[in-house]
C-alpha cells in the first residue's frame, strides 16, 4: 500500500496545514506533493497526525502497489 500524497495532504486542509500538523517543513510536505506518494518511512508519522487531527483517511488517499 502507498499512501498518495494528493488526497491526504488535502485531507488537513492544504501544503501548509499538513506541514504545521506534523512538525515538517513547509517544502518537505511540497515535495511529497510534486513526488505524489508519500515516502514509506513517513507514513506512521503523517498515520499518526491524522489521527491526532481526527481526520479520516479513507481508500482515496491509498494506494495498491499491486499494478
């Protein structure tokens, strides 16, 4: 599973929401942006501010690596 950047990223509300959610840097969240997944080793973080903003990440924002 890969978690796409797009989606979850408009889930917090924007680059700069995501960005301030999870402590990262304003280009750090950009690049996942442009990149469109998020990396691997990132995901319990962004997993977990989710979850502490009580956001709801539904199947748009996963993706099967199963192509």
């Amino acid at each position: 599973m890969a978690l796409l950047a797009k989606p979850t990223i408009k889930k917090f509300g924007g680059i700069r929401p995501c960005a301030r959610a999870g402590g990262w840097p304003v280009s750090t969240v950009q690049s996942w942006n442009e990149a469109g997944v998020i990396p691997y080793k990132r995901e319990a973080e962004v997993l977990a501010a989710a979850r502490d903003g009580s956001l709801a990440l539904g199947p748009d924002c996963f993706s099967s690596n199963e192509e």
